[in-house]
C-alpha cells in the first residue's frame, strides 16, 4: 500500500469512528452548516477518492444554501464552484 494511500485509510478510519470531544471532526470553526448534513463534503470528498478541485466545487454546492440567507453570498459560493469547475475543465484539456 502506497504511503498516500495508508494517510487516506488513516484519515477514514479516524473520520467515520465514533466522534469524541476531542475529535476535530466533532467540531466545526465558524459556523454549523455542515453539521447539519448527513454526510460532511470532506467526508464523502475522500471517501471517494475526490481531488482538490471536485472537493471544493463540493464544498461550495453544498453550502451556499446553508451558510448563507443573502442571495448574493449564495451566488458568490456558486461562482466560486462555477471558477473551480472551470480550472478542473482546464486542467483536463491539458492532458
């Protein structure tokens, strides 16, 4: 087993344990919009394998909506997916 892939089982297993207070993953700076979720970006991000750029897009999708009453903060979260989206595009046609 690759040493990024040992960090990532690492990572999973430490992420889908039982959460304790002194977890990091039992607390969220800033906010509780993730908490409110089923399953956590982050969490779903690695669970799958995600590169940075699908787990912002991620990240963004699914909290303009939670974080945010003010439609113009929703629509920057938006553009922020809309811009890594794009970048990920970039990046593909590269290859």
């Amino acid at each position: 087993m690759s040493k990024s892939n040992k960090l990532k089982n690492t990572l999973l297993k430490s992420h889908t344990a039982p959460l304790n207070s002194d977890s990091a993953f039992s607390e969220q700076v800033a906010g509780n919009h993730y908490k409110k979720l089923k399953i956590q970006p982050l969490d779903y991000s690695m669970a799958n394998d995600f590169n940075a750029c699908q787990t912002h897009a991620l990240k963004y999708i699914t909290r303009y909506n939670l974080k945010w009453k003010d439609k113009k903060d929703q629509i920057k979260d938006l553009e922020k997916a809309k811009h890594v989206i794009d970048m990920l595009i970039e990046k593909i046609q590269e290859k």
